[in-house]
C-alpha cells in the first residue's frame, strides 16, 4: 500500500483487527499493526464496527485525535524503526524511551515531531524534510 485511499488505509487497520480477534492468519505487516492497535484499547471499541467509522471525518474542531492518523504514522514509525530510516531515527527513539520510562511515550513523541514534518512537507509541496524531522526529535 504505497499510495492508499483514505478508505483503503482505513480498512487496512479494521481488517488486520478483525482477523486478530478472529484468530485469522495474520500477515507481516498486519501483524505490527495489531501490535500498535493493542497499545491503543481506546480504539479497540471503533474498530470493531467499520460501518460506523470508516467514513467518520475527524477535524481540528472536534477536538479528537484522527484514530486512523495515529495508527499510520505509528506504523511509519516502525519502519523507520525497523530499518534506522532516515539514519540514527532509532538512537533517537532509544534516546527518548531512556527519557521517558517507556517506548510508548517515546513513540508519541515521535508521533508528533513526523506529523509536523508531514504537515509542514504538505503546505509546502516538497518532500519532508528530514533533517527538520531529526531536530525535532532531538528537541523532545
């Protein structure tokens, strides 16, 4: 899924937990993803019923945090992770779980800094800047 519709993306996430809960073979990447869903039990109710989220728009206003946003950049940061992509990405996430006690606050604060870098490439019409994305992080 290089390049997926929202819809797409989104039933990757419904899909990958139902076959969970199912006891379904899982594959590789579906495999993470549940593993991240499960760090989540906030979502765990949302994904069960796909026909009343998968088309829910979720905006600054309403003051909630997009599940399906979350979920995808944590698994872009596992990428990153599993392949130290852009370079020295897993010292920094090493750096801020020592910081913080734990992976999952250090996740989310790589959350936020690859979200600004996102934002920032989008506004811009360039590819994100990874350099900005590193000094971010080593900010945290």
């Amino acid at each position: 899924m290089y390049n997926p519709t929202r819809s797409q993306a989104r039933d990757f996430f419904f899909s990958a937990w139902a076959n969970y809960r199912a006891g379904s073979p899982l594959t590789d990447l579906e495999r993470v993803a549940v593993e991240i869903i499960a760090l989540h039990p906030e979502y765990h109710a949302l994904l069960d019923v796909r026909d009343r989220y998968v088309d829910r728009d979720y905006t600054p206003e309403q003051g909630e945090t997009n599940p399906f946003l979350h979920l995808g950049l944590h698994l872009g940061i596992a990428e990153q992770l599993a392949t130290d992509r852009p370079r020295g990405i897993r010292g920094e996430f090493d750096r801020l779980a020592k910081k913080h006690g734990n992976q999952h606050s250090a996740l989310h604060d790589m959350i936020e800094c690859l979200g600004e870098t996102m934002w920032q490439a989008q506004r811009a019409g360039m590819p994100p800047d990874t350099e900005a994305y590193l000094e971010c992080l080593r900010r945290k």
